[in-house]
C-alpha cells in the first residue's frame, strides 16, 4: 500500500497517469460525439424515409393506374386505392395474403378463366397481359384490365418484390368519350341554340359561329369564319365594346353585356345584345370569348315606338302638344331665330259639324287626309304638330322663314280645295289659319309667347271669313280678349233671352204678295248695340248651347205667327246641322205649334249644312219626324256643295232656296241663267217648292218668275224687319193656295203640298 503511494508520489508517475487520463477522455468525448453524429443521422434517415414514404403514397393514391407490391412469397405488401377500386375489392381483405388468394375470377383476352396468381405473373416485354375481372354491372359484367408485372431487386437485404400496375382502358376511352360528348352537346346546343353564339379569338375575330347568329346577321356560317367581328359593327357603334373588352382582358370584370347595332350582309340594320366572357386557361391566361348575341330589333322598336307614341298624335302620327314645344322651345334659342323661325296656327272650319254629323269615324279620316295636306305643304320646311281636335300647328325653319310661311299656307288652301269622299258625298274642308313670326317681344315669351300670337292671328281669320290667312299683330291680343268676353256674354244673352228675330219677306213672284217670312237671328247687345249673325254665331261652339238657342227662336217664331194678320204666312228657321240629331229640336217645334194652335206647315225647317247630313242618321230620322207631322223642310244653298241630287234622293224635302251666288250673275251671266234655269225645272220635276234669295233687281225677279222660281226674296223686297215692324204689314191672302183654316191634320197636310209638296 505505502509503495502504491510512493508511487502516486513520484512525479514522473504522476504525469503518466494524467497523460493517461487524457487520453482516456479523449477518447470518451471522441465515442460520445461519434455516438451523437450517429444518432443524429439515424433520425435524419428516419425522416428521410416517412418523407420518401409519404411522396410514395401520395403519388400511388392520385395514380390513375392501380399499383400491387407482392413479396417473394407471393404475398400483397401494399395495394393502391386505384387497384382496390379496379378489382372491387377491401383493402383489409387483401394486405397481407397471397395474390393467390384474392377473392376474385379472372379470364384471359379469349375469356378462358385462370388463376388469379396466372393472371399476375410477371411478364415480358412492353406489351400488356389482357385480364379480365368482375365489371360494375353485375356478374356477367367483365371489366378489361391491362396488366404489367416485374421484379425488382430488393435494397440491401437483396430481397426481391414484384411490383404489378393495371391500367383500365375502359376508363380512358370513356373519359374521352366523355369529353367527346361534352362536345358534341356543346357544338349541339350552340348550333341549335335560338339566339346568336359565336366563339371569337383574342383578336376578336370569329372562330365558329351558329346558324342563328349567321341568319341574324343575313349569312351563313361558313362566310363568318374568320371574319372580324368589327367588320359587322354599325359604323357609329364601332367604340361600343372596345373598352369593355379591354377591361374583361384586364381581369377588372368577368363579363359585360352592351347593345349596339349591326349591318346585315343586305344592308339593313338589327339591333342586338351582346353577353360576352372570357375564357381563360387553367393558369388564368386569356384563351378566347365567348358571345351570345340576341336581336333586340323587335324589342328596340317596340321601345321607340313607345317613345313615339308618347311625343306623336296616334291618329295622324304628326307631332304632339308637348314635342311641338321641345321643338320650338329648342329652336327660339338659336342665335338667329328672329329670321328662321315661325310659327301657322291651323284651326279647321266647320270640321265639328262634319264630325257629329257623319260620326267620328269620318271626323278621324278628315283629319289624316288634313295631316296629309298639311304635311305636304310643309314640304320638310318644319315641323307639323296636332295639338287637339282640329287644331294644328306647323313650326316653320327656313332661312326666308317669312316666304316660307306664306308659300305653306297657300299650298294648304290650295290642297284644301280638293273635296274629301265620306261615303257618297264629296265634303269641302276649309282652314283659318294664323301666321305669326318670331320677333324679339315674341321670343322674350318662349315658345307659349310665340302659339298664342298665332293662334290670336287664326281667330281673326275665323271671325273675318274663314278659310282664310291672318298675319299677327299685337292689337290682336286685345281683340281675341274681346272676343272671348263677348262669347262668355253670349250664353248668358241665350239665357236671358236677348237674342231675337228679324223678319225678312218672302214674296210669290207672280203676284208679288208676301207669303211667308225668313227669321233671322240678332243679338240687342246692352252696349254695343245690334249685332248680326256674323259677330256671334261663329262663337256660338257649344252643341248644347245651339240648340237651346233654336229652340227659344222656334218659341218667338211661334208667337209671332199667333199675332200675324194672315193664318196662311209662314216664318222659316235656319236651323244647323248641330241643332238635331237628339230629336229635341223637332219636339219643341211640335210643341210650340200645338201650344199657338198652329198649322204645321206654317213653320218651316231651313235646312244649313246639309253637306254635313248623312243618309240613315237620327238627323235624317229626326227630319223625317217633322215632315211627317206637316212641318215643311226646306233645302238652303240649293245647287252649291256637293251631290245636290243625293240630298233630294236621301233628305225629306218639301221645296229648295236657290243660292245668291246664282242669282247675282243674272241675267246677263249666261252660265247663271242657264244653271238657274235647269235647276228651278230640275225642282219643279220632282215637285217641290222653290224660293230665289239675293234678288236685288227687277231683271234677276222677272228673269226667276219666268225659270219657273215660284218664291223669291231680297232686298228688292224689303230688308229683315223686328217683328213689330213686319206685323205692320198686311201680306195679301193667297186662298188659291192656302186654306186659311184647315179641319184637319189631313188638310193642313194637303195646303203644305199645295206650297211645298210635303
């Protein structure tokens, strides 16, 4: 023990040991960090190998061919999902047991059964061996697999595996058969699709289009092939998608839709609605488009249509109210409107008689054929407006707008002239028309400013004559005022009673005795003294109106036969068109000659207007009802108008009044003699009574009493008289003519056909 020590005391056997210690430590941290390094890489190859499995799986499950790994011993290692699905087989029923064994029947190409082991032998070359395994439809069902099989040497064991692939060409050919189908149907369904499709390239050319788009576009589908897509653009619609295009290109939006026109292979143009996307590839770059492509023609024109109609008068198709003041609202605020620009006031005459006598019907084919007129003598030179009724207004642009006016306003009276056919009678239609240029004042009002100035212009044509021009001036803003009171003052003279009858003779020209009388109509205005028929009637435009003034006057003609100093004179009534038609003008004529103890006969109907009567009417009906009951008609104007003939064929007529136009000219005019001759022979033909009026000269009665004109009146006889003043008179009895006292119905019957035929 102590030598032990000494030795551990002795240096040189100290430093042994601690050399000895040294080396043992190195070695001990050399073991250890190799032991680590080892253990380091184990784990790295640990990792290397869950990651080289997990690649392994992952690319064997998303295979689409099926993958068997068998041991030398035959058995299954491994099976892939796409094996299991192919042989409709568990996984659990399958690793770990000889292929041998697997639960399934197997045939060979010719469908010779063999063994399943057989059937996945390795095999030799490229070429596949053709099995055959249960199918999916049942057990004849057989699906074909193709299968391939080697051995490969093992890793470092050297233990060798047999790696089997099976491969479905079923699968691959019905998928593409299936995309051949998908297709098909797309190619299908395009081509037969009812609206326009097309497939166009990045240069927006036309790939393939379908026989809808072709016939939309008045082609075929071969000639579009290739054409670019601009080349059928409206030229003013060019711009219309290219924007769009840009922005679908871009990413900014998935699809646009824009309507625009295009130019069909003949000409004509269609309207359509584009719907077009992008199709992109699966790396999200541009592919091609895909455009359909509907006609909106119909649609487009049912729009416009509705934008017409609501700016056009739907009868004459001529603008209305509201687009006539866009119109010269737009064109008063041009720079030089004071030389371009005025405005005709068209205001139809008589055209409410035409309306209500005829029916509307007539009334609506009088104011197409006026629209036509109007529009004709417009001539492009502005714009021609209805604005209601027979109102109508023509805004003139010219740069001579002044010669214009005048030369549009002549062409109308001219175009008027021509007689209008309803049914079998020729109507005349005249217009008053108002003119009235656009000045500095008058454009200071706008467009309403510059209407009512010709409007007023057009009254004053209507109240100095009709059918007739007016230009407007200011004083006639004052005197349409006027005019207006006056009309206001008229109804509540009608109604007050202020209107009253003249009386003018009406004499038998053989013997110069007065026979009878004519009652014309006058107004004792309180302030502007006695007015004639010509200051007031024409304001007189209420039907209803009219007839409660015809019948107050039957009341006064009435009572003034009751005061007459004859039983045997009759009055004559000029009644209008406008006042029959309801019957009650012919019940207060009945009413008033049963409440004077009247014969019938002794009041006549002077039939005005009956131009405006049309066969087969309540007027017609309403006449006949007088005539019936031994009231006399009397037809005015005979030989003026139209088709006089048809009135004596289709009206009750008891006798005519010859027209003052005629007997002005004789008997120095040849062609008024012989017209007035052949007239009054024409009259007495058919029996009926016969009056000359206008006779202002002992020739014109002479010349009339010796036609044949049996009755005449005038101012050679004597001017229309308030009824004191004619009562004065003793009109010589004519007993060869009238019984002053008929017994009966029958005989005042019998006395009117003595005078008038009836």
């Amino acid at each position: 023990m102590g030598g032990f020590v000494e030795a551990f005391a002795d240096p040189t056997f100290a430093v042994a040991i601690a050399v000895l210690l040294g080396v043992l430590a190195t070695f001990a941290f050399a073991f250890f960090w190799r032991s680590q390094r080892a253990r380091s890489a184990h784990q790295a190859m640990i990792k290397q190998e869950r990651d080289l499995r997990r690649q392994f799986d992952a690319v064997v499950s998303s295979a689409r061919d099926g993958v068997i790994i068998t041991t030398p011993t035959a058995d299954v290692a491994m099976i892939s999902d796409a094996a299991v699905r192919m042989l409709s087989l568990r996984r659990e029923d399958v690793l770990g047991k000889s292929i041998a064994r697997l639960p399934i029947r197997t045939v060979d190409a010719q469908s010779r059964p063999i063994l399943v082991h057989e059937a996945f032998a390795p095999t030799s070359g490229d070429k596949p061996r053709v099995v055959g395994v249960p199918g999916r439809r049942g057990a004849e069902d057989v699906r074909w697999l193709h299968v391939r099989a080697r051995i490969i040497d093992g890793d470092a064991d050297g233990v060798p595996m047999t790696v089997t692939t099976l491969s479905d060409p079923a699968g691959l050919r019905e998928a593409a058969e299936a995309i051949s189908r998908s297709d098909s149907q797309f190619r299908k369904a395009m081509e037969n699709a009812p609206t326009g499709m097309a497939l166009v390239d990045l240069e927006w050319r036309l790939m393939e289009v379908n026989r809808a788009f072709a016939e939309m576009m008045g082609s075929t589908v071969a000639a579009l092939r290739g054409t670019p897509f601009s080349a059928l653009s409206h030229p003013q619609d060019l711009q219309a998608e290219r924007d769009q295009l840009q922005r679908l290109y871009d990413g900014h939006q998935t699809q646009f839709t824009v309507e625009k026109r295009y130019v069909r292979a003949d000409g004509n143009v269609v309207w359509a609605v584009l719907d077009v996307g992008l199709v992109r590839y699966a790396g999200g770059a541009p592919d091609h488009y895909i455009v359909q492509v509907r006609d909106s023609t119909d649609d487009r024109m049912h729009s416009e249509l509705l934008a017409h109609r609501a700016m056009h008068d739907p009868l004459t198709g001529l603008a209305n109210r509201t687009l006539l003041q866009d119109v010269l609202q737009q064109v008063l605020e041009q720079p030089d409107a004071e030389t371009r620009v005025g405005v005709i006031a068209v205001d139809l005459d008589g055209f409410k008689g035409l309306n209500d006598r005829f029916g509307h019907a007539a009334g609506d084919s009088a104011l197409v054929y006026v629209a036509g007129v109007l529009r004709t003598a417009t001539a492009g030179r502005g714009t021609v407006a209805r604005i209601g009724g027979d109102e109508f207004v023509i805004v003139v642009q010219d740069s001579d707008c002044s010669k214009a006016m005048f030369d549009i306003a002549g062409s109308i009276h001219a175009g008027l002239k021509r007689p209008l056919q309803i049914k079998r009678h020729l109507v005349h239609l005249g217009a008053s028309l108002g003119i009235a240029m656009a000045d500095q004042d008058l454009i200071l009002g706008g467009a309403p400013g510059l209407l009512s100035a010709a409007d007023a212009a057009m009254y004053r044509a209507k109240t100095t004559g009709k059918s007739r021009t007016e230009v407007f001036e200011p004083t006639m803003h004052t005197t349409r005022e006027n005019e207006s009171a006056l009309a206001s003052e008229l109804a509540r003279a009608i109604e007050n009673g202020d209107l009253i009858l003249h009386y003018q003779p009406i004499l038998e020209l053989a013997t110069r005795a007065v026979v009878g009388y004519e009652a014309l109509v006058r107004w004792q205005h309180p302030t502007r003294g006695l007015l004639l028929p010509g200051a007031f009637l024409p304001l007189l435009e209420d039907r209803n109106l009219a007839t409660v003034l015809g019948t107050a006057l039957v009341e006064q003609a009435a009572r003034f036969l009751q005061q007459s100093k004859s039983d045997t004179t009759w009055v004559s009534l000029n009644v209008s068109a406008d006042q029959l038609g309801d019957s009650e003008f012919a019940d207060r004529v009945l009413s008033a000659i049963g409440r004077h103890h009247l014969s019938p006969q002794r009041i006549v109907v002077e039939l005005t207007e009956a131009s405006l009567v049309a066969p087969n009417t309540r007027i017609r009906h309403e006449l006949t009802e007088l005539r019936n009951a031994g009231v006399p008609i009397l037809l005015d104007d005979f030989g003026t108008g139209v088709s006089p003939l048809s009135y004596l064929r289709d009206l009750p007529v008891s006798g005519v009044k010859l027209d003052m136009s005629f007997v002005a000219g004789i008997p120095d005019d040849p062609a008024g003699a012989r017209v007035s001759r052949a007239l009054g022979a024409l009259a007495r033909e058919l029996g009926l009574a016969t009056v000359a009026e206008g006779i202002e000269t002992e020739a014109q009665a002479e010349f009339l009493s010796g036609c044949g004109w049996r009755y005449g009146q005038g101012w050679l006889f004597g001017v229309a008289q308030p009824a004191a003043a004619a009562l004065e008179t003793n009109p010589q009895v004519l007993s060869s003519l009238i019984d002053p006292r008929p017994a009966s119905a029958q005989d005042a019957m019998d006395v009117a056909g003595a005078v008038f035929g009836v």
